[in-house]
C-alpha cells in the first residue's frame, strides 16, 4: 500500500512540478535562481521542524560530510535551474537530464573503479546516441533562429551552447555526488531524510551571491497578473501562485521518491522515475507546443530504452512471462 502511495507521489507530485516550472520560466526564463531558493528554503524549514527537531535530534552521518555533499548538491541544483536562461527548451533539459546512467558509469570505471557487463555498456551506448540525436536536432533549430541579424542568430547559438555546457556539467557533478552519497551511506548507513535537510539547510546562506537576482525576479513576479483564490478570497500575482505550487509539489516530488526508495527496488524506482519523465515529456510537449521533431521522437525513444535496457527491466519481464507461462 506504501509503494502505491508513493507511486502516486512521483507521477503526481513530479510531473506537476514540471508543468509549474515550465509556466514559471516561459515568462521569466531568468527565475531559475527564485525558484531554487524557494524550494530549498520550504524544505530545509520543513526538515527543521519535523526531522531535525531544531537541532535537538542527533546527526548520524558527521557535519564535515555534509558539507562536501552539500557543495555538490548546490551547484547541481543552481546550474540545472540557471540554464534554462540559455535557450534550453524544457524537453530537451529533461531528456538531458536522464543521461544521468553516461556520467555515473564514466565515474564509475574513473573513480570506484567497477566494471559493468555488455549489457549496460550497450544500454549506455543507446542512451548516449538518443541525447544526440535531440541535441544535434535542437542545435538545427537553434542556428536556424528567425532573428533581425545573423550576429544575432550566432549570439542565441552561442548562449544555447553555453547552456549544453552547463547541462553537461550538472550531469557528471551529479553522478559525482551520486558515488559520494554511495560510499557515505556504506560507512554510516542510510539517512535519506537527515541528508535531504542538510543538503536543503546548508546551502541556504550560499543564496546571498544570487541575492539581487532573487530579489529582482521577485519584483518582476509582483508585477505579474494577479489572479483570485476564490477559497482564501484573497488575490496574488499569478507567478508567485505558480512558484508556491511549483515548491509545493517538488516536496511531493522528493517525499515520493523517497518513500519508494524504502518500499521498493532500485529496479522498481527506475522504472516509475522513468515512466514520469516520459509523461512529463509528452504533457511539456502537447500542452505547452514545444517544438519536436520526428527526430525528436526517435532520439527519446532511444533513451528510454537504454534507460529501461540498463535497469533489466527486459530481463525480469521476461522472467515474469516465463513464470506464468509454467504455472499455466
């Protein structure tokens, strides 16, 4: 009942946070540093509350750690969000993002020094070929830009590199952190819910070198639409209704994932993460009319497969068909 629960978290609670994203950053593509702020902000209050219990609740896992961690997981989360200010359309900044299997398996073979079967390595290869091909057909869009210049199309080309490059560059941090959080967790055990305080309530006076940014979005978002809520009987301005719905729903987001880390396999956690960015994809496409080629498509697909390839989910259902098939 647990793991339902929670598979209704991730598909609920993630797949609207991209949705508010994306109504967030259609009219403000430079808010990346608001939005980050407000998340971090409402979850490291809500961790001290009901986690830390304003610090009277002991660490398990050593302070020193957590900075180390926490250095990552900012610079992770502020770059992600920064490079939608680059000319990065949201699907391509998701189906980047699920290139996360190239970086830790890279990492992997560098740092911990694993070796993985012709399996994965294929299913890497797949993942790898379907972010080109978006890429490389998104880049064809770009250079193609309808501008007033050509400099001027050169310029929206090179600040769309800019923001591949930082993708990239989030991506491997990312699985960096990834194989840290790996060896802290072997040494201390798991403590999912302390880590997602202190990576949230750490980082938060890191905010001050963004603070005219943050506080410059903010006036922009007074300035926005105001909208009724009927059920309050009161009226803000329509950003910031989507930036407190857009936080809201990242909570609901991460506690899922969390909940299903604990209830499932990381088979099973691959599988709905998977699942929730394919529908994110899809609904960012359809409702919002991105631009998506046939190409496009066939680069997606390509991904998918070499994520779902990766986590053998072929493999176990077909186990599951050959299991049936005996009992019948």
């Amino acid at each position: 009942m647990h793991a339902v629960f929670a598979v209704g978290l991730v598909f609920l609670g993630c797949t609207s946070n991209v949705v508010f994203l994306e109504l967030l950053v259609r009219d403000f593509p430079g808010c990346g540093n608001l939005v980050t702020f407000g998340q971090f902000l409402f979850i490291a209050l809500e961790g001290l509350i009901f986690q830390a219990h304003f610090f009277t609740k002991p660490r398990a896992i050593p302070l020193r750690n957590y900075f180390i961690m926490v250095t990552m997981f900012f610079i992770v989360s502020v770059v992600n969000n920064y490079a939608l200010n680059f000319n990065i359309p949201m699907p391509l900044h998701m189906i980047f993002r699920s290139g996360s299997l190239i970086a830790s398996m890279v990492l992997g073979i560098i740092v911990l020094k694993k070796r993985y079967t012709v399996a994965k390595y294929i299913s890497v290869a797949l993942v790898s070929l379907g972010i080109f091909i978006c890429t490389f057909m998104s880049a064809k869009q770009v250079s193609s830009h309808k501008s007033a210049s050509a400099e001027e199309s050169y310029y929206v080309l090179i600040q769309w590199l800019i923001g591949i490059l930082m993708l990239t560059f989030a991506l491997f941090m990312s699985a960096r952190m990834g194989l840290f959080q790996e060896t802290l967790y072997k040494q201390y055990g798991k403590h999912s819910t302390e880590a997602l305080f202190y990576n949230h309530f750490l980082p938060l006076p890191a905010f001050l070198l963004f603070a005219s940014d943050i506080y410059n979005h903010g006036v922009l978002f007074n300035q926005s639409e105001q909208m009724e809520i009927a059920l309050l009987g009161i009226t803000i301005p329509i950003m910031w209704f989507y930036l407190i719905l857009n936080v809201l729903t990242q909570y609901v987001c991460i506690r899922g994932v969390f909940i299903l880390t604990t209830e499932c396999t990381s088979l099973t956690v691959t599988l709905v993460v998977t699942l929730r960015k394919f529908i994110s994809l899809i609904f960012s496409i359809v409702y919002f009319k991105n631009p998506f080629t046939f190409w496009h498509w066939i680069g997606t697909v390509v991904v998918f497969i070499g994520t779902l390839t990766y986590a053998e989910v072929w493999k176990t259902f077909k186990l599951l068909f050959d299991s049936k098939r005996k009992e019948q």
